[in-house]
C-alpha cells in the first residue's frame, strides 16, 4: 500500500519539500526567497526587457494578468510602463466634450491640425452637447487618430480647456 505525501503547502508535515518552502537561494547575484520565486523569475522576460526602469520610489504601470489559481494571487506581468509614458501606451481613445456654441470653423481647423501634427492609432471622439441637452457622440475619420502623448494633451487642453478633454480605454 503506497501513501500519498503532501507537500504543496509549506507549513504541513512534509512541506520542506514545497518549492514554496522559505530557504533562500542565491544565483547570480540575485537572492530568491525560494525556489518557486527563482522559478517564476526565470521565466519572467519582463525583467530583461524592462529592467532599466526599476529605481527606488519610482512609480510603475504594470500590464499583464492576475493568476489566481493559488493560494496566494500572483500577478504575471507582461510589461512595466513609465509613469511618463502611460498617456502614449494606454489611452485607447481620446474624446473632446463641446458644447454646440462653442464650435466654430476655427476651433475645428485648430484640431484637425492639432491633429495632424501627432498622428497615431487612437481615434478621436467628439462628444457634442446640443442647446437642448442632449448628447451627440461622433468618432472622427480614421486620418484624425492621434498619439495621445503629454505635448499633443497639453496643446489640446490649451484649445478647448482642461475640463474639456478625457483618455479612456476603450
């Protein structure tokens, strides 16, 4: 008769052999808390592709998925982001709000310059509120998506105001 032994969790009778077990490993350089930690390091490209951006006290996007199979969630990333670069690698759409009386020739010829001048994939949404309230969403020609970067969001904020512009997602 065989016995099963148990060791997934590291706090059971024969958890010294859970590769979550806390003895610390040293491998190039590097000190792991386990070997699961090493494992999972390993695997990680992150680190190679982006570890330049790691520094003390800096802040950091991180983009990937939650694994939750475990006992304890881990997070899988698949890319680290600048603070200084959210606005180019995250906002999806970047959406105007105007009132119908604001709009003239000029202000439509400032944007449509505005941008052509930082071409890019997120497309541009006017939404439009009419004297009577209601609201007119629009999404303007494929030849208007922007690079929603800091210089291209400070120019259209100066154009239509600061309360006047939002990034989203989707």
């Amino acid at each position: 008769m065989t016995e099963d032994i148990s060791f997934y969790k590291p706090q059971g009778e024969h958890g010294w052999m859970s590769n979550f077990w806390p003895s610390p490993i040293v491998l190039d350089g590097l000190e792991y808390a386990s070997v699961e930690h090493y494992y999972q390091a390993s695997k990680a490209k992150t680190l190679e592709q982006h570890g330049s951006l790691l520094a003390v006290d800096k802040i950091l996007f991180v983009k990937g998925t939650v694994d939750t199979r475990r006992e304890t969630p881990n997070i899988v990333c698949d890319e680290l982001i600048a603070l200084e670069q959210v606005r180019e690698k995250l906002a999806a759409r970047v959406t105007v709000n105007l009132k119908r009386d604001e709009v003239t020739e000029e202000l439509v010829t400032r944007l449509r310059n505005l941008c052509g001048q930082h071409r890019g994939k997120s497309p541009l949404q006017v939404s439009l509120t009419t004297q009577g309230g209601y609201r007119i969403r629009a999404i303007a020609d494929r030849s208007l998506c922007v690079q929603p970067d800091a210089e291209f969001c400070e120019k259209l904020k100066s154009i239509v105001g600061w309360d006047r512009v939002a990034l989203g997602r989707k």
